[in-house]
C-alpha cells in the first residue's frame, strides 16, 4: 500500500467534482480527481447533454413537419438512427475531448478507479489510500426504480432511451417529471404514440401547479396522452411489447417502458456510512455551507439533498473549492436556482411558488401576475403558446417567476436576477426590452404588476 498526500481530493469526476477539481487548481491546491468511469459523470455522458441533443433533433422535426404553416415545402422522412447518433455522439465526445484538456492543463492528477471513504479525508483506490487536507465527496446518481420493478428488457430507463436503436412506435413513461416529460416530448416528435403516468394530480409535479396545467393543455394539443393521480401497479412483458396495469385496473400496452421515476444518490457501497458520515436515505447531509459532519469533509451535488441539478451540482464544486481556501462564497438558495424542463414546451421556473410564498409571508402577502403569451409577437412568429406567471411580496419584491412556452428557457436569464436581486416591478418595468423578443414578455408583466399594463393579457 502507497499513500499519497495532496491539498484536495474529490471523489467523483462528474459536474460537481470537475468543478471543484479545476476551482481548487485556479486557487493553487494540489487536487487529485478519483473517477471510476468517465469524467463529465452522468450530465455529459448519460444525461443533460445527450438528452438536449436529441430534443434538438425533436424540435427540428417537428419544424419540419409543420414547415407548411409558415409557407415552406419540406418533406419529413423519419428518423435516420444511425445519423441521430452519429449527431449525438459528436457533441457528447467534442466536449469529453474539450474537459479532459481543461482538467490535464490544470495540472489535476485523475484517478481512474473506484474509491473508497476509508475515513478522515481519505479514500482508497486499489492499493493507495489518497489523503488531502480536504475531501469533497461528489460520486453523483443513478436512475432510480420502484420497489420489485425490474430494468430488463423492454423496461429501460432514460440511460437505455439514449442508446436505442429504433423509435418505439408506441411508448409508456412512469413519471411526468423532468425526465418523463422531455422522452415523452422527444419520442412523440418522431412519430410515437405516448402516454405519461404520474402518480401525483399534475405533470412536472415539483413545479408551480399552474405550469404543470399549461403543459398539460399543451400535450393535449400534441397528442401526447397522459394520466396523473394514478399509481402503477406492474408491468409484464413478451417479445412483441409491455402491459402496464395501474391501480384503478387500467391496462395500457406499447413497445416498452421507461421508467422515469426520478434519481437517487449514488452512495451505496462508498464507506461513507460506515465510516460515520451522517445520511439519511442514502443522501449525505450536510449544513449550507456543505460541510458533512466529519472534519474537512464536504458533499457536493446530487448525493446532497435538494435539487438534482448539473448547473447546481457546478456551482457547489465552485462553492465547495473557494469555502476549503476561505473565500467565504455566497449561499445560493435552492429555491432560487433557475430550473428548465427542456420538452415542447419548455417549462422554466426560478424561485417561490405561489404556495411556497404563501406559507412563508402568509396568504394575503402574496400577489401573482400571469401574463399570455398571445399578447407577445414573437412567441406569435414562433406559433407557440404560454405564458409568464411572478409571484410577488404585496409591495415587495419578485420572489418567483414560472414560465411556460416554446424556447421560454432562454429567458430564465433575466428573470434570475430579478429574483436573486430582489428586485420590484417598478425597478424592471422602465427597462428597454428589444422587439420583437420573447423577453419582452418579462418586461410586459412587470410593467402590469407596476400598474401600468400596455399589452398585457391575463
């Protein structure tokens, strides 16, 4: 057995880890990176990018089949598999390319293995334990399951869903989160017959209920079925497709089902509980500024509770690094971290809901704002429909923005700092918001939460 002794070490490669790893290198640690599968972890290789890559292929297609609306002659022929990899593939790899440079000239020492906490701030990789001053721990998630559902066959997960070979003609999701609904959104693109099962009332159960209403209306509109506030119940399968049966005895069959049903921390088998690192479900419990309960160990993204985001996976390895070097970063709540839900229509949020905001400065302190989107030109031009929901203090601040539409996402930029800086209507509405943009529609409903509607329709 060797040891090696370094400023830091991280253990876990993925968003949160390399983010950490190349922060603590700019403020002149010594930083070993433990990985035991490929660096980028699930967002670059099996999530986020991947993912996004084929919901732009999705939106491309569903530009080419309607190209008649807007007085264009396009013919759609279907998907070409092999092309949609190939195309998937060459963004995945040109950034795996682009971060195992940037780490290699950071002068970052990665560990290809499996680690293991063997406590303090150690961990065992092989034969050599590996010991910084400090540890973060950041070995990220996995696609969960329910109890007794088997991932085999024709039950897969979103991992599987990004690697098949041919678009299933008819297709179960369990789950109308983020995940569900954006391989729901994609596979109807490509000429699926879809149907979602959430067991709660509403799609994207974790946002504001009004979102999950507008999607809803939506997906009706695309044809994409689906059942909220029904449980599932099993699921059997043969050589020609699956059956779903739920609880209230309905029986749906298709090619196959995924199993969306959320992630859980990618902890089992890590020596962190055994070694007394406090947990609670497998998630590792930390205070806000991320320290564990064990001295110089810190917890970063999807293992810590909370929001399983790679953006807020990124910027606690950033937070993680500066606290170790004793920057005193500051604390992002997460409820103020801007959330995008990348289906047709896109779904983005960031801060209060209007019942958050309510149980937290009481019901008759809270006033919303829901501004349509048919009052917005370029929304017209792109024939999407939605709207802007803020939630504000009675004379107060902007605690929440909930937006709904085509593209909308993009317009998480403003809304994030009218949030985080606490602004109110009436320090927005006398902005100069170009037109014709989609972000003009912010400017109209903080114009009419100032009390000086121009365009704006509820």
């Amino acid at each position: 057995m060797t040891d090696t002794n370094v400023d830091l070490v991280i253990l876990g490669g993925g968003v949160a880890g390399y983010a950490a790893a190349i922060r603590g290198a700019e403020l002149g640690m010594k930083v070993v990176l433990i990985e035991k599968d490929k660096l980028g972890g699930t967002c670059l290789h099996r999530g986020c990018i991947p993912t996004k890559t084929l919901l732009h292929s999705a939106e491309v297609a569903d530009e080419a089949q309607h190209a008649a609306d807007v007085g264009l002659k396009v013919n759609f022929d279907g998907v070409d598999i092999e092309g949609l990899h190939k195309y998937k593939d060459s963004i995945v790899g040109k950034h795996f390319k682009g971060l195992t440079g940037l780490i290699k000239g950071h002068g970052i020492e990665v560990v290809a293995g499996e680690g293991t906490y063997v406590g303090g701030t150690s961990v065992k990789v092989g034969d050599t334990t590996y010991t910084g001053k400090d540890l973060i721990l950041a070995t990220g998630s996995y696609s969960r399951s329910l109890p007794g559902l088997d991932i085999e066959g024709r039950v897969i997960t979103s991992e599987q869903a990004l690697g098949l070979q041919w678009v299933p003609q008819s297709a179960i999701v369990l789950g109308g989160g983020v995940i569900g609904v954006e391989f729901a959104s994609i596979w109807s693109s490509f000429g699926s017959d879809v149907t979602i099962v959430e067991a709660l009332p509403s799609l994207v159960p974790a946002e504001d209920p009004w979102l999950g209403k507008q999607l809803e209306r939506a997906f009706r509109k695309r044809k994409i079925n689906f059942k909220t506030g029904v449980k599932f119940s099993k699921v059997t399968q043969d050589d020609s497709g699956v059956t779903v049966t739920l609880e209230d005895g309905t029986e749906l069959k298709a090619d196959l089902l995924l199993v969306a049903v959320g992630r859980g921390p990618a902890t089992d088998g890590t020596g962190f509980a055994e070694q007394g690192i406090a947990m609670d479900r497998g998630f590792v419990l930390t205070d806000e500024r991320l320290h564990t309960n064990v001295d110089h160990v810190y917890a970063i993204g999807d293992i810590v509770p909370g929001l399983q985001l790679a953006h807020r996976g990124f910027q606690q390895g950033i937070f993680a690094a500066e606290e170790i070097a004793g920057l005193n970063p500051v604390v992002v709540p997460d409820s103020n971290i801007p959330r995008v839900t990348y289906c047709d229509p896109q779904v983005a949020s960031v801060g209060l809901t209007e019942d958050m905001a309510k149980k937290q400065y009481g019901d008759d302190q809270v006033e919303t704002y829901t501004y349509n989107l048919a009052g917005n030109g370029k929304s017209d031009i792109l024939r999407t429909a939605g709207g802007i929901k803020a939630v504000r203090v009675k004379d107060g601040p902007i605690v929440g923005v909930h937006m709904v539409g085509g593209r909308i996402g993009e317009l998480l930029a403003e809304a994030q700092l009218i949030v985080n800086w606490e602004a109110h209507p009436e320090d927005v509405a006398p902005l100069i918001h170009a037109h014709p943009t989609q972000y003009e529609s912010i400017g109209e409903t903080m114009l009419a939460m100032a009390g000086k509607p121009l365009h704006a329709a509820h």
